[in-house]
C-alpha cells in the first residue's frame, strides 16, 4: 500500500526511454481517480512523465531497490531493520 495506504503501481521505463539496466520495475502511488498530474514519482523518488512507462500487470523484471526499501514496513524485529 502506498502513502495513505493508497494502491501502488508497478511501473517500468520503456525501452529508449533509459539504458537496459536502468530499466527497474518502480513502485508508484496511484494518483486519485479522475487526477491527471505532469508526473509520477515514484517511491524512490525518481519522476516519470507521460509516454515513458508501461504498467505491468505483475511481478516481473528487476525491482528498483529504492523502491523496496521505502515499500519495506518498519517495526521491531523485521528484516528490514536488521543491521
């Protein structure tokens, strides 16, 4: 869940748009039904512009380890505080 416990995307630059590998699956939260914003920022912070993604419609591909870092719960006793 993103923000607000909003719905995420999953999103992958186009080929062209950036290097082979480059080409990460991000994390973006879904702008509110009827919103049309500029652009899309995804969890890691990396912006996306219209015409430069496709969504996809499941786990595939090379995940963006920003993204997962920032998707990662947080609490004591999980992984992704370990350290």
């Amino acid at each position: 869940m993103g923000e607000n416990g909003g719905m995420l995307a999953l999103v992958r630059l186009r080929r062209g748009v950036v290097g082979e590998s480059r080409r990460v699956c991000h994390l973006i939260p879904v702008p509110p039904a009827g919103a049309v914003p500029a652009q899309l920022t995804a969890l890691c912070g990396e912006a996306i512009f219209p015409g430069e993604a496709e969504v996809l419609d499941g786990l595939r591909g090379m995940p963006c380890h920003g993204c997962l870092m920032e998707s990662a719960p947080s609490g004591p006793g999980l992984l992704a505080n370990a350290g």
